[in-house]
C-alpha cells in the first residue's frame, strides 16, 4: 500500500470517528432529555396525587408510566459509551494510519494537526477507561462535544501535509516526551472540564436536567483532583526529565529559554500550587476550580497560543516551517549544500 493511500485512509478514519463521536453525543443528549421526561411525568403525578384530582393517588402509586422514559435513557446512555469506545478504536486507526503514510514511517504527531488528533483521542480513552472505573459516564455529553469540535477544528483549519520528521525530532525521546506529554492533557482536559461543572453547579441553587444528574460538589471536586493528580507527575516527567534530554539531544542545551519551555514550566508551576494549596492550604471547592482553570488556560495557550503568535519558537506546529522548507526546495540556480543547511537549521523548524 502506498503512502498516499494510507493518508487518504487516516483521512477516511478521522472523519469516521468524528462521526460516531458525534452520534455518541446525539445518544448522550438524547438521555438527557429522556431522563428529563422522567423526572417531569414524575413530578406532575406527584402534583396531582397531592392536590387531590381523580386519579392522582393511583399516579403517585405508580400508575403513571415513567419507567418507559427512564428505560430509553438507560439504553441511551449505554449506546453512547459504546458509540464511544468505538468511534476510541476508528480514532486510533488514523493516528497509526497517519504514522504510516509518513516516508519513513514515524510517530503521528510532526504537526499541530496530528497532535491535535492525537490529544483528542487520549482525552476519549481516558474518559471511556475512567466510566468503567469511577462511573463518570454522565460526563460524556462534554467530553463528546469537546472532541467533535476539537476534530472538526484540526480538519477543517489545521490540516497539513504529512512529511518527513526534521533530524531534531527524529529521537526517540520525541516518543517518550510527546507521549507523557499528550496523556498529561488529557488528563488536565478532563480534569478542567470537572472544574467547569463544579463551578457552573455551585451557582445553581436548584439544579435541574444535567446538573440534577452529575454527582454532588464534593464527588465533582474530589474528580477533578484525582484527575489532575495522575496528570501531574507525567507532565513533570514531559516537561522537566524527557524534554530537557531531548534539547539537549537536539540543540545541544537542556534549558534554550524557548516560548514553549518556559509557559510549560509556567504550567507546572500553576498545577504545583493547586496541588500544593489542597495539600497545605486545604483549598476545596471554588478555589481550587479556578486554580485548576488557570492551569488550563496556560496548557492551551502553550499548544495553540505559542504555535500561531510566535516567531522564535522552535517547537513551532503552524504551517510557516513547512512553508520554509519549500522555499528552500524551489531555490533556483545552484546552491552549495552548506548553505541549503544553514537555511533549513536557521528555519524555526524542530515541531514538537
């Protein structure tokens, strides 16, 4: 098979998954408004049952039919987990598919659109992994909007072409840093998105449809911090052990001072003090949410941010490098091999 069809294919399963994660989604909304349905026949039988209307107390016993609602909420819900998981296994079929239209084969993530596909998928599985573990499938609306838009933002806007890795990320530590790297996102995704609920839930003083569902502000706030104390530690192996030896590697110095080095450092300085301040302040609850926002905010702001808004970065995901090895490619007359070289070295190349 060539490697333009392995691209088309990769292409092919991208959009597959998006689409059973956005049925997935249709199937998570569609037990929100059943069990929505449920809980109001509930509630007017109850009415009646109270204010004396003939039939009422036969409702109130049980007369009403709610378990037909309820009943297609829970086969809902279950479609949209396995929807999930599925639409998990068409995902990482692209991404090996991506990595082998590649000439050489390599890793799936030389550009900001692989690494986007990559982060998404690693945000599904850690949610499909996390339901089967500590039940947050009502947690699934989010997480599947979250990836559609993030997929359909990497296809329609992000898209570049696959080639070869530049020698400063064909290393294996690039394997080993993007990895912890991607699943330290992940997890802080999820973990941020458990912070928006806790948030948007302490406010409501009478929470009904999807707030009345997801657990109580306690059960949210001890979540999001389990989360974020599994993404800790391997964001500190991505950004202080794996990324240092891999500039060294590659430039010759563990710490350059690069845009994307110091708002990672930043990054783990904010998530430090929110696991600091719990562990010493007793931060809980609003607090310790929009502390964990922040982290987040400066996480995004270090993968989208820095790749559009800077011009000396060398982890550089936007289109310009590979604008400039095509410059380089289309010089006309002769060019010696030293200078060609020096052309593609000086170019903001190294993406990672």
């Amino acid at each position: 098979m060539s490697d333009k069809w392995w691209e088309v294919f990769s292409y092919e399963a991208v959009i597959g998954a998006a689409v059973l994660y956005f049925l997935a989604m249709l199937a998570y909304f569609f037990e929100l408004a059943s069990l929505r349905t449920a809980s109001r026949t509930s509630e007017l039988a109850t009415v009646g049952a109270s204010a004396g209307v003939p039939g009422g107390a036969g409702a109130a016993d049980g007369d009403v039919d709610v378990e037909g609602p309820s009943r297609r909420s829970e086969v809902a819900g279950r479609l949209g987990l396995v929807l999930t998981a599925f639409a998990v296994v068409v995902h990482l079929v692209a991404l090996v598919a991506r990595g082998l239209a590649a000439d050489p084969d390599r890793v799936p993530w030389g550009n900001m659109y692989e690494f986007t596909i990559s982060g998404t998928f690693v945000v599904a599985l850690i949610f499909v992994l996390a339901t089967f573990r500590i039940d947050i499938e009502w947690l699934g609306p989010l997480v599947t909007t979250f990836v559609v838009a993030a997929l359909m933002a990497a296809f329609l806007a992000l898209d570049d072409a696959v080639l070869p890795l530049p020698d400063a990320l064909n290393s294996p530590w690039l394997v080993i840093h993007v990895v912890s790297a991607v699943i330290s996102t992940g997890a802080f995704t999820i973990g941020a998105l458990l912070s928006v609920l806790y948030l948007v839930k302490a406010r409501s003083a009478n929470p009904t449809g999807y707030l009345a569902r997801i657990p109580d502000l306690k059960v949210l706030d001890r979540l999001s911090y389990r989360m974020h104390a599994f993404g800790f530690p391997v964001w500190t192996f991505a950004v202080l052990i794996t990324g240092p030896i891999w500039a060294h590697q590659a430039w010759g110095a563990y710490w350059n001072w690069d845009p994307k080095e110091v708002w990672a450092f930043i990054t783990w300085v904010v998530y430090a003090a929110y696991l600091h301040a719990r562990a010493t302040a007793g931060w809980r609850g609003r607090n310790a949410a929009l502390l964990a926002l922040v982290g987040a905010a400066t996480l995004w702001f270090n993968f989208i941010g820095i790749n559009f808004f800077s011009s000396s970065s060398q982890h550089s995901y936007a289109e310009g490098a590979a604008q400039e090895r095509s410059v380089v490619l289309r010089l006309a007359g002769p060019v010696e091999t030293a200078q060609e070289v020096g052309v593609v070295v000086g170019a903001d190349d190294a993406r990672a």
